[in-house]
C-alpha cells in the first residue's frame, strides 16, 4: 500500500513537471500539440517520454527561409513517427525501448499520419516598390553633330577595304554678345577711282615707271636694287642704304637731294661710295646757313664709303663753329676770308680723318674721297653763296631754262659743258678751291652733284634738256619725283649718283 501510494506521487510530480515544461514550449514550437498526440498514439501512457525536450526535432523544425515554398508530401522521408519512436527511445534508454518494441507488433500508424499545414503566410506582393526618380537629368544643352553615313563595315569583305573614319570637329559653343557691344566695324566705302587733269576716270593710279634714258634702248643694267655687301665681310658697308632722299625748305629756299647706288656697283654686290648732307649750321644770334653737301669716295679706295660719310659729318660739325665767321664773309662778300675759314675747317677735317685711319690700323688713302660744300645764309636779304670743293664733281645753273655748267670755274662761259676732272681728295689734301657764287636771282636753280651727275649732265643734250624741263618750269618736285628724274639714265655711266639742288624762288613767292 506504501508502495503504491509513492508512485502515485511520482507520477504526479512527473506531470506537474511535463505541465511547465509544455507551457514553456508552447510558445516557441507550433507543432508541439501535433507532437503529443503522435506520442499519446505510440507509446502507453505509462512509458510516455517526457514532455520537454532539449533540442527541436529538425524534422519538423520551422523552417529557416519564412517566405520559400511548402515542402512537398511525396518529397518527405516516410513513417515519420516510427524515427521520432527510435530517436525518444534512444534518449529514454532501455525500458523505454522494451515498451516500444512491445507496442511495435499491436499497431501499425496510419499511413502519412501528418500532413503539414499549408503555409498560413504569404508574403505581400512587392513588398518594396523603389522610390520614384527624384532626379531628372537635365536637358541636352547641345545638338549632337550630324556624323556622315557609315560607310562598308570592315567584315564586309563584299564590301572592298573599308573607307577611314573621320570625326567630325566638335561644334564651338556660341557665346551671346554682350549686352553693350559695340556694332562691328564696316569697311569704309570704296574710294571714287582718280581722275587726270581733265576729270576723265583712270583705270589705275599714273605710276612713274622706269626712269627715262637717252637714246632708243635704255642701259643693260636694270635700274632698281640688286645684290647687297655682306655684313660679315665689312659691316660699314652693309647698312649704307641704296638709295637716300632728302630735303628741307626755308621760306623762298627749297632743297630736294638724292643718292643713287650705281649700276655697276649694284651688280656687284658693292656699297654706295657717295655720301650727302643737308642741314642747318649756326643760329641766329651767330647767323643761320643751310649746308648742303656731296662726297664722292675714290673707287679705288677700300674704305671711301666710310671717308665720304665720314666728312660730311665732319664738314658739319667744324663749319657749325665757324659759322659767324662764314656769314659776315658771305654779307660782306669778303672772298678772301671765306677762303682762310675754309682751308682751316678742310684742314682740320683731313687731321681728323687720317687719325681714324692710323687708330684702325688702316692706310689714310683707303678713306680717300671729295667733297662739295654750298653755305647758303637764310638771311633772305644776303644773295651770296658760298662754295668749297675738294676733289672733282660738279657745280652748275640752271636760269631762265638754260644751263651753265661748272659754274666755278674761271672765266667759263655759259653752257661751255667744261668738265671738272681734278682730282685732289682727302685726306691727302688740306686746302679747298673757294668760290663766291652771287648774287641769287629768283627762280635760279643751283645743282652740286658728284661725277656721276655732272659728267653725263654736260656731255648727253637729252638729258640737259630733260632736267631743264624737270626743275626750271618753276614747281618744286615732290621727294619721289625728284628721284625718278635724277636717275635719267645715259648709257655707259654707270657710277653712283649724288645731286643736291637748291632751288632760289619766284619773285611772287619772295
């Protein structure tokens, strides 16, 4: 009686215990009432396996993926409950396998006694939509450039060898103007074509050409620059230009003055050895003179380019000292002193350019060259000139259309066409052939040139009569125009030419 009266109450105890263990696991497993009844089914109620367990059966554990498909009927392993028997079985020990293998022989369980529930969730459709674009790329700001057909694709062998492809140059952005640009600039209208003197349009502008020449062919040499000194060879020489034009005007008194490399000298690539000068000495406490000046280098003179430019600077710069001296001679007509004056400032000159020589290491007679000086006061009242001369070259008058050639010399007549052949040159000389010229009358024309001028000027009648015409119709030519008549061209003169002309104006003017 003892006996029975504890196993009731271990039973108790034990189904109090199985009573919190089901309320403990009834929250976290699901199939925990499907679980007992299978077992209430297998095994008697004395030999029941505890109601909690340790670990979830993985047969019938929930499965991991929440939202995946039910598993299949067919595809789960058979006789479920007879696994779940072995595996309580192997967990309660011996007697527990005795009163199942007692029980194994009564009942069969039922085939595919679990079915499991069908899925009680499905997940919403799209559970997530993707926010709307929020951000929309702005417009195309420009128009793609239209690119030219395509051409044989280089598979194509039907096609033959395929044609390069050229990207086309991007298209600049057009930049908008400014809100206050200024207007683009017009082309000034056309100019109305020019007209002669008797108001008939031309074609095209007159041009002055060719200079004229004597006789029916002009000479072999064309009259325009050709080769040039080399300026390593003697540096002085390549920057002498080719030609110099000059000039100045004075109230009545007019200056036109021109230098012209020869045509022989042109030809050879040689320097122009004529140098010219005209300018202004004095002032006018001392008195006032124009200087107007030629030099001729001897040609056979290695550096008479230099000696020819070099005393027309000094011829300057040591008249300029002794210029109220030269004016109160020219007022008075005092030769003799225009004389004495001149012979100092020649001598002078000569000193100077010998020590040019003797510090270059050079012979004074390379520097060999003349010189013509004409002293003109610009006191209108004075009509005396003062001339000096060193060497040969010319001096002659053009009055009433007539020439008087070498106008220095003594006792000639005029037009005689006496040519003045001396020689002297500095700086080997040291006094100057003096001549007081006077007095001016108005519309004199006063010419001082080098050989290249004067020497064909008296012997070639064509030309006299050119250049009378030229300078004696009483109009003072332009610079240009001064030039193109002073290359008259004369066969077989072929010398550099130097002319400056003085030109004395009309009464009306005066």
């Amino acid at each position: 009686m003892r006996n029975q009266n504890r196993d009731q109450g271990q039973n108790q105890n034990r189904d109090q215990g199985q009573n919190r263990d089901r309320d403990r696991h009834h929250d976290s497993d699901p199939l925990e009432e499907t679980w007992r009844t299978a077992e209430q089914v297998v095994s008697p109620p004395g030999d029941r396996p505890p109601a909690g367990r340790d670990e979830p059966d993985p047969l019938y554990a929930r499965p991991e993926q929440p939202y995946g498909p039910a598993v299949r009927p067919d595809t789960r392993p058979e006789q479920p409950c007879m696994q779940a028997q072995e595996r309580l079985s192997a967990q309660q020990g011996p007697r527990y396998a005795q009163s199942a293998a007692s029980t194994e022989q009564s009942y069969a369980p039922p085939e595919q006694p679990y079915a499991p529930p069908e899925q009680s969730y499905a997940p919403p459709e799209q559970p997530y939509a993707p926010p709307e674009q929020s951000y929309a790329p702005p417009e195309q700001s420009y128009a793609p450039v239209d690119r030219p057909a395509a051409g044989p694709q280089p598979w194509d062998h039907r096609a033959g060898p395929a044609a390069p492809v050229r990207t086309p140059a991007p298209v600049p952005a057009q930049v908008p103007p400014l809100a206050q640009d200024p207007p683009p600039a017009q082309d000034p209208p056309p100019e109305a074509a020019p007209v002669d003197r008797t108001g008939e349009r031309l074609a095209r502008p007159p041009e002055l050409g060719a200079p004229w020449h004597s006789g029916n062919k002009p000479p072999m040499y064309p009259p325009v620059p050709r080769k040039l000194p080399a300026a390593g060879t003697d540096p002085a020489a390549a920057v002498l230009p080719d030609i110099v034009v000059d000039g100045a005007e004075y109230g009545a008194l007019s200056v036109r003055a021109a230098s012209v490399r020869g045509d022989s000298h042109r030809y050879l690539g040689e320097p122009r050895q004529d140098a010219l000068c005209v300018t202004r000495i004095g002032d006018r406490d001392r008195g006032e003179l124009l200087l107007l000046a030629v030099a001729d280098g001897v040609g056979s003179a290695a550096r008479s380019h230099i000696g020819s430019n070099e005393v027309c600077r000094l011829a300057a710069a040591y008249l300029d000292r002794a210029a109220e001296g030269l004016c109160a001679a020219l007022a008075a007509g005092d030769g003799e002193t225009f004389a004495d004056t001149a012979d100092a400032v020649v001598g002078r000159i000569a000193t100077l350019l010998t020590d040019l020589a003797v510090r270059g290491s050079h012979d004074p007679g390379d520097y060999a060259t003349t010189l013509r000086v004409l002293l003109v006061p610009l006191d209108p009242a004075v009509r005396i000139r003062g001339f000096l001369a060193v060497g040969d070259g010319g001096t002659a008058l053009l009055r009433e259309g007539r020439w008087y050639l070498d106008i220095t010399e003594e006792g000639s007549g005029p037009g005689t066409g006496v040519i003045d052949t001396r020689t002297d040159a500095l700086p080997s000389a040291r006094t100057a052939s003096t001549t007081l010229l006077g007095p001016a009358a108005p519309g004199d024309v006063l010419v001082v040139s080098t050989d290249g001028l004067s020497t064909p000027l008296a012997g070639e009648q064509e030309m006299r009569d050119f250049l009378a015409t030229a300078w004696g119709s009483g109009q003072v030519p332009g610079p240009a125009d001064f030039l193109w008549q002073a290359q008259f061209r004369v066969k077989s003169y072929d010398d550099d030419r130097s002319a400056v002309v003085l030109w004395e104006a009309p009464d009306e003017r005066a």
